[in-house]
C-alpha cells in the first residue's frame, strides 16, 4: 500500500535490487527503472527475513510468490470492498491520488509511478536528485500508512503483515506486531 509498484513487480522483487531506498528494478515494463520506497516501506522490508533470493519467496526455493489474489480477496472481503476493486487499483491509484493530493507535481508523480515523464523541453531538460524523489516517497508512504493507521516501524525487528488464525485468516484487531 505504501508504494506504486505494480503487484507483479513486488512479487518478483529480489534483495540485490535493493539498494538503500532505491529499488532497481530491470525488467520494467518500458525498462529498467528506479523506485523510490518512503521510509515506511523500506523499513517493513528491513524487518523481513532473508529466506531467498526473493523478497517475497514462493512455497518452491528460488521462485517468487506467485500470487496474492488469495489474500486480496480475504482483505476485500473482511473490509467489504466491492468485488470489482482489484488490488492493483488499490495501491498505484491509491498512491498517485495522495501523492497528487499531498501537492506533489504532476511529472514527480509520474516518476513516483514509474511513468514516462512528459516530452516537452522542461522534462527533457531537468533532471531532479534521487533525495528529491525519496522526499516525495517518504510523505505518500507516511500518509498512507498514516491513513491505515499503523504505527511506523522504529526498527527492523517488525512483523509486516498481521498475526493469522489458524485458518489462514488475519486476527481481527491485527496490526503490525513486533518480533519477539
């Protein structure tokens, strides 16, 4: 929720893209590009365990999760959203809207959701520090999580995701936990 990312994206991230705050993704769909995490994020990603090359590792060793169409529809579900919401609207929609909300200009936004700048001369022309665009991460991201009102991580020692039953099923009143 705290990034613009395109689900199959996240599912195919690995640890040695990552570097610092910046997600080099090479298999983009127009090619390679940056992503710049709030501080949110990369600090739930801090928190994961190493388990795989992927940051996300499928029940196989070596590939990815390969969806989560299953816990999207449980998190739908439980919060009675309309069936036709898909997670991809929920998380790139959700963040280029507060991003533009929060008064971030259009062509960082763009940047931010890893579309082309426009072609005019200013955009061809201007090229903006990668701290300009983790400021802009950092406020969305901030925003969100504040929205989903969850505590910011304070350290790397968080759980991401909530506490299941044993059924498979979030706990009713999950929120990030820390590790023991």
């Amino acid at each position: 929720m705290c990034s613009s990312d395109l689900p199959g994206e996240v599912l195919g991230m690995r640890w040695e893209h990552l570097d610092g705050r910046v997600w080099r993704l090479p298999d983009a769909k127009s090619g390679g590009r940056s992503v710049y995490l709030g501080e949110p994020a990369a600090k739930v990603l801090a928190g994961l365990p190493r388990l795989d090359r992927f940051v996300f590792p499928g029940a196989t060793r070596g590939r990815a999760l390969a969806s989560m169409r299953s816990l999207w529809d449980r998190v739908a579900a439980r919060a009675d959203l309309p069936a036709s919401l898909r997670l991809y609207d929920a998380t790139r929609h959700t963040f280029a809207s507060a991003a533009l909300e929060l008064g971030i200009p259009l062509e960082r936004v763009k940047v931010l959701v890893g579309h082309a700048a426009s072609g005019d001369v200013t955009a061809r022309y201007t090229h903006l520090k990668t701290e300009t665009y983790l400021a802009d991460a950092d406020r969305v991201s901030a925003h969100l999580w504040d929205a989903l009102q969850l505590e910011a991580p304070e350290s790397s020692n968080v759980r991401a995701f909530p506490t299941m039953t044993h059924d498979g099923e979030p706990e009713p009143s999950a929120k990030l936990s820390r590790l023991a």
